[in-house]
C-alpha cells in the first residue's frame, strides 16, 4: 500500500479514536456528577410519607366517631381498649 494511504489511515483512525476517548469522558463526567448529586431534583420532592397504623395489629381506625361519641361521654378512648 502507498505510504500515503497509509499515513491517511493511521491519522483517520487516531482521529476516530480520540473522539471515542472524548466521549467516554463526558460520559464518565456525567455519571460522577450524577453521584456527586448535581442535576438532581430535591430528595424531598420525590419522598411519600407512608401511612401508618392506628393499631400494633396493622389496621386503620375506620370510624373515627366512635372516638369522639367516647370523648363525650366522658370517657377516655383508650380506657375501651385497655386491658
């Protein structure tokens, strides 16, 4: 093969190779600040408090009247339940 061919090979294949090396390190770069939390929306805005039961069993209180008509009578709500 021609010298020169050559020579235009080798540099084509160094450019192509340079560009391959550039890319890979935006892409590194990218990936740390993403690490580094950079560009990153607020942790508090994606957070969702979950609900948690009325009772050690696992349930939710599903008639929040009764407490109330308790509270009246005078008595405690919890005085029900006690054991």
């Amino acid at each position: 093969m021609h010298p020169e061919i050559l020579r235009e090979l080798s540099a084509q294949r160094g450019q192509e190779l340079r560009a391959r090396a550039h890319h890979a390190n935006l892409v590194r770069m990218a990936i740390r600040a993403r690490r580094r939390g950079k560009d990153l929306p607020d942790e508090t805005d994606w957070f969702a408090v979950p609900a948690v039961p009325d009772y050690v069993d696992g349930s939710f209180r599903t008639h929040p009247a009764e407490d109330k008509a308790a509270s009246d009578a005078g008595q405690a709500p919890a005085a029900r339940h006690a054991a």
